[in-house]
C-alpha cells in the first residue's frame, strides 16, 4: 500500500467508469496532497470527467466518494469541495507505511534493470589544478552516478583526461626554461598546483614577450598597415595578439616545436610529459579524495585523439560525411540547425569531434552501455549537439542513449576566475576554505568535541555543506557558491539537513539508554497533521529518486531532504516527542523520528554526503 497514489487512480477510474459506461485510462487521474485548508490527505481531481459521467461535479463527487468508502479498506472518510474530491485515510495505512520504511533495508532503492549506464565527469587538463567549476561537475557526476545506481542502473563512472597539446606544451616549456630543475617535493607544492603554476608562468612571460613586441618597428608597421579606422594601438594589439603568438612568438614558435616532438615520439619530450604528468595526477587522485568521488576507468586524449578516422571513412562510403576539393571532410547538418561541421581537416588530422566519435564507440565496445551521460558545462552545448546528431546519422546503436548534462557557469561573489592569469579558485584552496569556516563555526558553537573525532566532525560538516550547495541548484542554472552561507545551521543548506539527522539520533540514543519499548506505537490512533506531513514526505521518497535519474537532476533529491527535514523542525517544534501525552503516542514519535533520519541519511547519501555523529 506504499503506492496510495497509484491505488486511488485505480479506485477513482474505476468508480467513474462504472457510472459512465466507459474505460477510463488510471493514469488520467491526478492524485495531489489535500491542501491545508481542507480536511483529508490526498484529493482527486474529477473536474476532467463531469462532462463524461454527466453530473454536476459535487454529485460526481458523492458517488465516487461512496464507492470508495464501501470498497477499499483505507479510506475513512470524504468531503467535497466543488470537482475536488478530498479523502481521509484510515490510520492503519500510515501505520503500513512507517513500518514498510522502517523494515525495508535500502528504502528509496529500485530494483535492478540490467541495464548500463555511464557516466562522464571531471575531464580536466593536465596543466593546472582543478578549480571551482570542477568541483560542480565531479559532484553533479558523482551524484548522478549514485542517483542512477538507486534506480536500478548499472553505471560506469569515467574521466577522459585531456593530456596533451597546446596548452600542456605551455607548462612543460615554462618548466623547461624556468625551473630549474624543482620538483613538487623540493617546493613543497601538490603536483597539481606545481605545473599549474608554470602554465600562469608561462601566461606571464608571453604577455613580457608581447609588450615588448609591440614598441619594435615591425610592429608598428603592421597596426599601421591593417588597424581599423579610428582603431588605437590597444584595441589593435588585443585582437592581434592570437596571430601574434602562432606567427612572430619566440615562445610560440618553442611550444609549437615541443607539441611536434610530443607528436613525433622524441624520448625527451615524452619523459618530461610523463613525468609533469605524474605529477598532477597524484594531485587530481588527493583533490577527488577529499571529494569522495572516484572512477571505474580513465581515458586518456594522448590515447583517443587519433580515434575516429576509420568511423570518418565509415562516414563517407555511407554518404554522411563529404570531402571538400581541399581534402577536408564535412558533414552538413543545415536540416537539423547546427551548419556545416568540419570532422577531419585537410592534412588528415583529428578534430575534437573525430576523436569524441572514436572515444564513444570504444566506451560501447568496452562496456555495451546503450545510454551515456557526459557532464560538461553548457560553454559546449553546441558541440554535444552536433557529435550526438552525428553519430545519429551514422547508425551508431547507442546513438538515441546520448545525453549531455550541461550545467552553468559557477562563481563565487568576488566575481568569475581565469586561469591563465592565475585568478582561478583552486579546488583545493576552496575546500580548504569551508573546512576553515566550519571550524570556526564549531568554535563558536562552544563544541565540546576535541581530537581526531572533532575533526571528522568538522571535515563531514564542511564536505556535506560545499555538496549541497553546489547540488541543490537545477544542473543549468548559473550559480554563486558562497562558503559562508553554505555553513550555515538556518536555511536550505547542508548543516541544516546535518542538524536535523544529529538530532535524531541524539533521541534514539537517549530511548535506547532508557529502555523504552516502541512497540506502543500501533496504539496511537489520531494522528496529527504534521505527522501526516512527514509521513507523505517519507512515502515520495522512492519516486524522487527515480525522478531525478530520470532528469539526471540531482537538485530534486537535495530540495527533498532539504523539505524533509524541515518539516521535521516543524514537528520537532510543535509536538512533544519524548515528553508525549501517552507512551503510544511517544513510541509513535520516535518510531517516526527514526525514519526520517534514515531517509535523510539515504538521501544526503546519494549526494555524498556523509553524516557527523555532532553538531
């Protein structure tokens, strides 16, 4: 009886077809919570089939509220208010209820489907750490894993780590000319952060390079040859700086070399990528570990970035694609709005659409997964939609499984980051900075915790609030992550969620030390609105969770526990618990109590978060 909704749509289609003599499809019946200003508990909406059954709305309501009174064994009562039909429901079915949550081990959870999912995220850059918009992507891809896996998928979660070219080059030339010869170890740096630090290096001595450029004749003489009228020196050299770079930099030309002995296999060149490389990985592996996410396999672009050119031959014999008279090859996607898109240049090198071709039938060999999400921010909106078209056109069997979960841009209330001028907000130094902030916080709480259980306390306390915040808002909304509100016990964030668990259990211990018995609880027979209220929330839980796969929207599962635990305060607030009028009536709170914080628990799960034993 868990699923009251899905039984009245059967008891209400029924009742109004047998007064009107013709089938009546369940799932036209809206079924919504009684509102408060009524008295009942779920109200069905008959204002769809007064013309069908002929009868004024309130006659309809009357004849399918006697019906149910007669033939079910859970409503006890109806009133009518014009086309809405309100019912009351027996106290026993809300008893059902709690002890199905109660008793059912992984509440919430679907049965397995057999079915393959995977799941794409983070996809950083070997030449910098990773930063604030990483953090919104590993944790909207973890907790979509999560979500996936509780409504029965089987998910692959992978990486594809942009390991190679220009940008990489850059760090590795930085570090080449300027290092001499430091290490992580000897500067006392994660590895990440070390390389990402000669990418800024390098940023800094091209823009020396630059304006020195610019006061030579030769430059001179080119914004004299070719600026727009009325164009000053500034507006000139800021739109020629990109030319400048691949035709005049001395720079240019040694990043440009070093990406071609990359290409060319020189064993130099590869030592010093593998070993740069190795060190940011170590630091990507302590950033996703504090964290809490990690990945089933890696894919590599050094690897995939010549994948795709035998689908691009596929292409053409089959007519999708067509070669230009330069050499270069095309697809025409006009019909579908997206233009004509270039999938292998003239030379025969890749494009990143030909190596994201190649990489999304390797994950099909590797895993048969029909449906693949990849969690990238809307900046790539139009590529997605262009490879996914694509690989429609070429009969690709999990082409119609393609989704991309594009999400916004974050930022923080100082305003948006850039990473080559070393503005960017580092991951770690942001954890860092809500771990600090929790600190204080707990400090100022006058926490009587000390040690090394005060500071797990504190690190699932600040974790659980960066999670939150970052995962309560819809995927392709633009956000601002702001630490200070994201620690704060009042309002719709993490700690508040945290606070509502910490209390609870706080209860159950004290029952447990008592020795009260929580078997009175089937006595209790009247209960009150506000238990009702939580009793509602606790049976939504199941198709919140299948909701949000769904969408592939983790929002839905954050703004449920968030409305969980709010009503339990209201509850908490209004009603006694321990102190009860009855041991019924107290062993029914508690009993209730209980399952509210293992929802919560599930749900904040999901989105990993962990819960502190203290607050």
């Amino acid at each position: 009886m868990n699923d009251i909704v899905l039984a009245l749509q059967q008891e209400v289609a029924a009742a109004i077809a047998q007064l009107c003599g013709q089938s009546i499809d369940p799932s036209k019946v809206q079924i919504n919570p009684t509102v408060s200003e009524f008295k009942g508990d779920y109200t069905a909406v008959l204002f769809p089939f007064v013309k069908l059954a002929q009868k004024a709305p309130e006659a309809l309501g009357a004849e399918v509220g006697e019906r149910l009174l007669r033939e079910t064994t859970y409503v006890k009562s109806y009133n009518i208010a014009k086309g809405f039909l309100n019912l009351e429901l027996k106290e026993h079915f809300w008893h059902e209820l709690l002890q199905e949550v109660l008793a059912t081990p992984g509440y919430g959870r679907h049965p397995r489907r057999g079915e393959c999912v995977l799941v794409e995220y983070s996809s950083p850059n070997t030449n910098k750490p990773l930063h604030l918009g990483h953090v919104r992507n590993c944790l909207l891809g973890w907790s979509c894993s999560q979500i996936l896996d509780a409504a029965g998928y089987d998910v692959i979660k992978v990486q594809i780590i942009n390991d190679r070219g220009v940008a990489i080059c850059k760090s590795m030339l930085a570090w080449q000319k300027f290092g001499q010869g430091r290490t992580p170890q000897t500067e006392g740096l994660k590895g990440d952060h070390f390389v990402g630090d000669y990418y800024v290096l390098f940023e800094q001595k091209t823009q020396e390079e630059y304006a020195a450029w610019q006061q030579t004749p030769e430059a001179q003489a080119l914004y004299e040859a070719h600026r727009k009228p009325e164009q000053s020196q500034k507006e000139f050299f800021k739109e020629y700086k990109n030319r400048w770079f691949n035709e005049h930099s001395r720079l240019g030309a040694e990043v440009r070399d070093l990406l071609l002995r990359w290409e060319a296999g020189d064993p130099d060149t590869l030592a010093l990528w593998r070993q740069m490389n190795s060190w940011v990985y170590e630091g990507f592996e302590a950033t996703y570990a504090q964290l809490g996410v990690c990945f089933d396999k890696n894919y590599y672009e050094s690897d995939t970035y010549l994948l795709g050119k035998n689908i691009v031959e596929e292409g053409l014999q089959k007519g999708v694609f067509f070669k230009k008279a330069d050499g270069s090859v095309w697809i025409d996607l006009s019909d579908a709005g997206y233009d004509q898109k270039v999938v292998l240049r003239a030379d025969g090198t890749s494009v990143y659409i030909t190596q994201d071709m190649g990489t999304a039938r390797m994950r099909y060999e590797d895993f048969g997964c029909q449906r693949m999400v990849y969690v990238v921010a809307d900046e790539q909106n139009y590529h997605f939609a262009v490879l996914f078209e694509t690989l429609r056109r070429l009969g690709e069997p999990y082409a119609e499984g393609l989704y991309h979960l594009s999400y916004g841009l974050v930022e923080l209330p100082t305003g948006r980051m850039k990473t080559r001028e070393g503005t960017v907000v580092d991951a770690d130094d942001l954890i860092a900075e809500v771990l600090q902030l929790a600190r204080q916080q707990a400090a100022e709480r006058g926490s009587s915790i000390e040690g090394p259980e005060a500071e797990e306390n504190i690190r699932r306390i600040a974790m659980g609030a960066l999670k939150f915040f970052m995962i309560r808002v819809h995927p392709k909304r633009r956000m601002v992550f702001n630490p200070e509100e994201s620690v704060d016990l009042q309002g719709q964030t993490g700690p508040y969620i945290q606070y509502s668990w910490v209390r609870i259990h706080g209860l159950m211990q004290r029952a447990e030390r008592e020795g009260i018995q929580l078997s009175a609880a089937a006595q209790y027979t009247s209960l009150e609105p506000q238990e009702k209220e939580l009793l509602k929330a606790l049976r939504e839980y199941p198709s919140v969770v299948l909701t949000a796969a769904q969408e592939y929207d983790p929002s839905h599962v954050a703004n449920y526990a968030y409305q969980l635990a709010k009503n339990y305060h209201r509850l908490w607030h209004d009603l006694p618990i321990f102190n009860a009028p009855s041991p019924e009536v107290r062993a029914f709170r508690l009993q209730l109590s209980r399952a509210v914080a293992q929802t919560l628990e599930a749900a904040l799960h999901l989105l990993g978060i962990e819960m502190p034993q203290r607050m």
